[in-house]
C-alpha cells in the first residue's frame, strides 16, 4: 500500500504539532515515558506529578537535572560516570494578606547555595528561577544558604532533589 501526498503531508502535520505539544515523535505519549520525569515541589517537597504551576524540575538516572518548568529535555546532558548531583529551589515564602489569605512561595535569583560534605565545599548560585544544581561524587552533603540549611545524600547516577527556604515574609 503506497501513501500519498496528502497522507505524507498528513504525517507530517501530525509529527510537527506532536513536537510542539511535548509529546513523542514515536505516538502520543507524554515526555515522561521517554525516562524523564517532572518533580514538582509542593512547598516542602519534591513530588512526581504535573505542574501546578509551581516550581518543577525534570529529572532522568544517570542525566543532569533539567529545572525550571517547561517541557522535558529532547536530550540530556549524561552525568559523570561515578558521579550523581544535587538540583534545588531557593524560595521565600510568604504568608497572609488580606486579599490573598493562602501561602505563597518568591523564586530567590542570585542566591550562593554552599555545598558541604565529605571533604569537599563546593558553592553554586540559584538562577532568576530559584534553580540551582551542582554534580558531585557520592555522599552526604549539607547545603547552606541565606537563612536555611538542607542535608542531602547524593546517589551515584541520581539527582537528589531539596528546597531551601531563604526566609519568610509576612503581610497584612
């Protein structure tokens, strides 16, 4: 059976909007079955899931982590072998109002996230998002910013996910 110009055309259509819509070039398929998954941070921790709107950060075993939101990498960038990374959200949040009663969390841009651990500091600083990530051998870190701390284990191959609270604000 031989396809036409208008099936070809068809085809093609199809294929470019797939692409636009964050899906598989292979079918239908979200992003997520092609081995990234969409972390999204709930204002205490990291869940699997859709956005909310909120901040999210995409990771894959074995892959740099991919933050800010959007959709999943086409490609990634491998990590290290023998290596695994950290990736986080610097936030402030902020309670109360009288117009807006709910919490609310501020991405902190240009934040020095130090990284603590195993004979080794290393510092990374968080982007006009809040993100910030760093790769590093195995072990148990401890990340210090502005007025938070977090402790992490670091996973050859895997990307340990943390949100640092930078302060709390109140208003009336």
């Amino acid at each position: 059976m031989t396809i036409g110009i208008a099936g070809r055309i068809l085809a093609a259509i199809q294929l470019l909007l797939g692409a636009a819509a964050g899906v598989s070039a292979m079918g239908w398929f979200p992003r997520e079955t092609e081995g990234w998954q969409r972390q999204v941070f709930d204002g205490s921790e990291f869940r699997t899931g859709p956005s909310d709107g909120g901040f999210s950060v995409w990771v894959r075993s074995g892959y740099l982590p991919s933050g800010g939101g959007g959709g999943a990498p086409a490609d990634g960038q491998r990590l290290p072998p023998g290596f695994g990374a950290v990736a986080g959200y610097c936030f402030v949040q902020q309670a109360g109002g009288k117009l807006a009663g709910k919490e609310s969390r501020h991405p902190q841009a240009g934040v020095a996230v130090r990284i603590v651990g195993d004979g080794l500091t290393r510092e990374a600083t968080t982007d006009e998002g809040g993100y910030f990530a760093a790769v590093l051998p195995p072990g148990s870190y401890e990340l210090q910013g502005r007025a938070g701390t977090a402790r992490v284990e670091v996973e050859s191959g895997r990307t340990a996910l943390v949100g640092l609270r930078a302060g709390k604000r109140m208003v009336d």
